[in-house]
C-alpha cells in the first residue's frame, strides 16, 4: 500500500482542533483506510472549504456503509473517528467512487 501525500498542501491550513483528538481521528480513519486497502495507493487531502476544514482520504477500499454498522475492525475505527468528529462539531462521510471509498472529514474551522 502506497500513502501519496501530493495533495496535502506544504502551507498551513487554518483550523482550530485539540490536536490529541485530531490524532485519533486521523489515526483511526488512516488505519481503518490501511485495513481494507487492496493493494491499491491512499491519497489523503487537506484543505480549507469556505468555514471549515476538510480532510479527505481518497482511493479506499472501505465499504461506503462502514459507519451504518459494525462487523469489522475498520468499521470500528470509523465509528469512533466519526464520534469524535461530532463531539468537535464535525461529521464524517464514505462515499463509494470509481477508484474506490473516499472518506471525508469535515471540521468547523472553530472546532476545538
């Protein structure tokens, strides 16, 4: 499994989060992403999106309906990024694509 950051931008994005809950976040969305790869190359995103900031992790192989249930490890780690996303004021989506599931995560650029 290839991560290519190429769309994560060198400057900073503005956005307050409390940066412990935002690693878990990422950390579970990214694991849960690495889990169900098949062997295809990640692409996680970043950017500012009018008030908010919006993480994306392109090119999964999570099934879009992960947050509607639990019966697998990443499920788990999506329903927890996804609590933990509301509690900061956020939601998290899966949208199943062509080249895959796209999970994003939408942040208030408040959010902390």
């Amino acid at each position: 499994v290839e991560i290519d950051p190429s769309r994560v931008p060198d400057a900073t994005v503005p956005g307050r989060a409390d940066p412990q809950s935002m690693e878990h976040v990422l950390d579970a969305a990214i694991g849960a992403a690495l889990k169900t790869s098949t062997g295809r190359t990640i692409t996680p995103e970043l950017q500012a999106d009018g008030p908010g900031v919006v993480y994306r992790i392109r090119h999964t192989g999570m099934d879009p309906t992960a947050l509607e249930r639990i019966d697998s490890g990443a499920a788990l780690r999506m329903r927890i990024a996804s609590t933990m996303v509301r509690r900061l004021g956020g939601t998290v989506r899966l949208t199943a694509e062509e080249d895959g599931t796209t999970v994003e995560i939408a942040l208030p650029a408040g959010a902390n």
